[in-house]
C-alpha cells in the first residue's frame, strides 16, 4: 500500500475521544472491508449480550454472579437502590479513612503518623495496586506502599528488612475476598509474626478489603477497619473497587479522577457502532490477529516508565478471562491470547530483532504518551530531546513491523493521569468483555485457577500424610515404599519433590544414597 493510501487508511481507522484525549489506531491492522463486514452479526450480538450484563444477568451460570465492575464508576447503573449505595458508601468510606490517617486522626499506639503501607494481595489484588502505583504515586506520597503479592519467604524477608524500623509506623492491607486464599493468609501470618516479635500489636496496624462474613472479615472486627470486596467483582477487575481505591488513595492518589474517567470511557465504549467504540476496534483487531481463536500474542509495549506494570496487569485481565478450554455451548475451543510485553524503548534493543525478522506470531500494542515531561525539556542533540527520541523510536518501530507485514495497533493519551489511567483500565475490561463474547466463551470465570488451587492443596494434604507415615518408621525407607505405604504408589514422583523440598529446609527429613539417582534414596526423619 502506498503512503496516500495508507494515510487515507489511517484516518479511516483513527479514532479520538475529545474529552480524554485518547486516541487508538487501528490502521495497520491489515483487515479488509470484508472481513469486518462479516463480524458485522458478532458484534451485534455482542452489544446486547454486553447491555444485559451490565443490567445485572447471570454472567457466571457455574457460580450464579452477576459482574458488575461497571456499577463501581456509576452507581446508577447497578440494577438494585442497595447496590448502587453499597457501592457510593464504600468509596465515601475509603475516602474518610485515607484523610483519617493522612492527617494522624488515626496513628500507630507509639505516637506519630503511619509512614508506610504494606499491601498484601495476590493476582488482581495485587496487579491492579502495583500499576497504578508505578503510574500515580505521587513522588513525596503520605504513605510509600511496599508489596507483598508472593508466598516465597525470602520475598518477604526482604520487604520487612527494608522497612527495618518502619514497621513501628506501618499501616497493613490485607486484601482477599474469602480469606483463605493460601498466598495473601500467608504473608498476613508472616507480617503478623514480625510485628510480634517487635512487641506491635498487629490489630493496631492492619485494615482488611474482603468479602462479606468471610473468615478475613471475621478475624479482621477488632482492626482499624474493614472495607468490602464485591461478590460481583471478579479479581482481575477489581481495581477501580476498594482492592485499588483503598491503597490509591492512602497514597494520595486522587481516586475519583479514576472513577471519572473509568466512567467517561465505559461511555464510549457502549456505543452500538464498530468505527466509534474504541474497545470493540480492540476486539475487532484482537480477532483479526489471531483469527478469533488467538493464534497470536499479544505485545505490549508503553513508552512510558511509569506504565511499565501496564502489560503485567494487561497479562492477567486478557489471558485469565479469556484462556479457556470451553465455549458456552461447551465445545472444546483452547482460547486465549497470550500477552508479554514490557516497556519501549528498553524492549526495541531486547526483542524488537525477533519482532521484526523473526516468527510473525504476535501482534503489538504500542501505548505512546504524548507529553514527555512536567519542566522544561533539555537538548540532548540541537533541536532535538530525550522525548523526541521515544517519540521517533515508537514511530520507527511502528514503522518497521509494518514493512514486514507485522501488525501494531497504537493508543495514544495526552499524559498519565488519574483520569487517564482510569480511561485505560475501563478500555480494556470492556474490550475483554466484548472479545469474549464473540468467540463464545465465558470471559468472566477462571476453572483453570481454581484447579491449579486444589492441586496444591493436595500437595500439602500429601506431605502432612508422609510426615505421619515416617513418623512410625524406625529405619530408613524407600521412597517406592513410602510412597505404596501414604497411598499414592502413583505419585513417586511427587513424594520425592516434597522430601527434597523439606531437606532443603532443615524440616527434620533426610535423604540418603546418591542425590543424581532419586529412585535409590533412602529417607529418613532426623532425631
């Protein structure tokens, strides 16, 4: 395609959003007319299949939820008076806290102001907080937030030995919506045993984001608080609810500028007409790519340090909502679209080569933000900055992939702000939402998850069941005998995982024999 056409192509598929600033181009996504007319009856159907959720349908028939991450930016539009309180008071509630401890209404028994926040979560609990830190704290915040969003000890080790004395004056989030989640419980245990040890009283520091009458909220009465996760909430798109309101704004982060422009773009994305709802220009260009059946990944790349978690959030919103094996009819499908990505330009120098000349199995997301900097800008060469060379690398990157027939989509917003961030956040729930809707698969549950939840917990049943069995052993022991012995002849292999693993730690087993042939080994609990 020539250069005219192509810039006749790229108005055609420009789309602007004069209130936020935004544009997304879609341009050199190399769909023909055809093609999109023949989506055409998706997508219709795919707009009221989107209406209905929002009115409050059934969307997990397995779990019987509605989803209604919607209703957090605009209470009117959640289908009951309850609802649409529940949800007003909740942000009037995180609001109070927040001032309440910025302003030393609320303080450590020891006196001053809390000075640090320690947010416990996993999966969205954890993604969504850590983005938008990484976009929005401000750089003096009230409270600088450290993550625990792991099980690994060492993780956590190091995270309360950089807060040394701090944690006289540290404020704990735990975030889990039933509280029996394995890795948030943990670090809640690991902190809480910590502050023990200093003689802090873990009460007098932690504040709980959970579900109603869970056993977080439970343990969490005689706290400093406690605020709700919805049961229509799914993880993923928890963000814009108390899991990301609350630690956003004890940081000082304006969270109705968020809920506004979450807002605006939900808006726009409900427009029943292809050209002028940038989320269903997402979705029609995700399908495009992979053939609606994701057989491409997804590339993320913002040019922006500060959006540099945009494509680890991306990563679980996209691929846990859409990575399924069954459709709604329930047809073997396998969907998904696989995302990676990490920011430019550092990733044009780690992986652009192969982008470009190598397998042409991925599409990109270029996020481009146009002002470079609060201050004056400085000459790095006459005439020329540091963001005019970000600017001409997107571009040229841009340009290059599409010379070798790679397609790039580009999402363009004025600055990072609250507000835009929200924007972005809401953009892309609702092109998942749309996505998924058209190739027939529930985007809004996660059985996957949930097995690999139960696999492990039959992990930890089986090494409490060996532990029990060597403790009538006076001898050492095969691992094939112990094995026949717990039950599970079949789970050799496992048995010998868990017994390292526990060797490793000093936790009472022995292993004898020769390490390099794991079926010789004796083991044998240590006196």
């Amino acid at each position: 395609m020539d250069a005219i056409a192509l810039w006749q192509r790229y108005q055609d598929w420009l789309y602007y959003h004069p209130g936020l600033e935004l544009y997304l181009d879609v341009s050199r996504m190399r769909f023909d007319d055809a093609f999109v007319a023949s989506l055409m009856p998706k997508f219709e159907a795919a707009f009221a299949q989107m209406a209905a959720l929002e009115a409050g349908a059934i969307a997990n028939p397995d779990e019987q939820r509605m989803v209604g991450h919607y209703w957090l930016r605009d209470p009117q539009l959640a289908p009951s008076p309850e609802l649409a309180q529940a949800i007003t008071r909740s942000i009037a509630d995180i609001e109070s806290f927040a001032h309440q401890i910025h302003h030393g209404e609320i303080h450590p028994r020891r006196g001053g102001r809390f000075t640090d926040l320690i947010s416990i979560g996993i999966g969205g609990s954890a993604l969504g907080p850590e983005f938008v830190a990484q976009a929005l704290s401000p750089d003096n915040p009230p409270l600088d937030i450290h993550f625990i969003d792991n099980t690994d000890p060492a993780g956590i080790d190091r995270t309360l030995h950089q807060l040394g004395d701090r944690l006289y004056s540290s404020l704990v989030l735990v975030i889990s919506k039933s509280g029996g989640t394995p890795e948030p419980r943990n670090g809640m245990i690991e902190v809480q045993q910590k502050m023990m040890d200093l003689g802090i009283n873990f009460a007098d520091h932690a504040v709980a984001v959970t579900g109603y009458g869970s056993h977080l909220a439970q343990l969490a009465e005689p706290w400093l608080g406690t605020f709700p996760m919805f049961d229509w909430v799914g993880g993923r798109t928890s963000e814009l609810s108390a899991v990301g309101l609350l630690p956003a704004a004890l940081q000082g982060i304006p969270i109705r500028e968020m809920l506004a422009g979450a807002k605006e773009m939900d808006a726009a994305t409900r427009v029943h007409d292809l050209k002028t709802n940038p989320a269903a220009l997402l979705a029609l260009s995700w399908y495009f790519a992979g053939e609606g059946k994701g057989k491409k990944d997804m590339v993320v790349l913002p040019y922006k340090d500060s959006l540099l978690l945009f494509s680890r959030y991306l990563q679980q919103l996209v691929m846990e909502s859409l990575g399924k094996e069954k459709d709604l009819d329930g047809n073997i499908v396998n969907q998904g679209i696989a995302v990676y990505g990490n920011k430019g330009s550092t990733d044009q120098h780690a992986y652009v080569q192969q982008l470009r000349d190598g397998l042409p199995n991925f599409f990109m997301t270029l996020i481009e933000v146009l002002r470079d900097r609060e201050g004056a800008a400085v000459e790095v060469e006459p005439g020329i900055t540091s963001g005019d060379y970000l600017s001409g690398l997107l571009t040229g990157t841009r340009q290059a992939l599409y010379e070798k027939q790679r397609d790039s989509i580009t999402v363009t917003i004025p600055q990072v702000t609250p507000k835009l961030v929200g924007a972005l956040i809401a953009l892309y729930e609702r092109a998942v939402g749309l996505y998924g809707f058209l190739v027939n698969i529930n985007a809004y549950h996660q059985p996957g998850v949930e097995a690999g939840k139960k696999a492990a917990a039959a992990t930890l049943a089986l090494q409490n069941q060996l532990v029990q069995v060597l403790q009538q052993e006076s001898q050492p022991i095969s691992l094939a005998a112990l094995a026949s012995k717990a039950g599970v002849p079949e789970q050799i292999e496992t048995v010998y995982k868990i017994l390292r693993h526990l060797a490793a730690n000093d936790r009472g087993i022995e292993l004898q024999g020769n390490l390099s042939q794991p079926a010789s080994l004796l083991v044998i609990l240590k006196p």
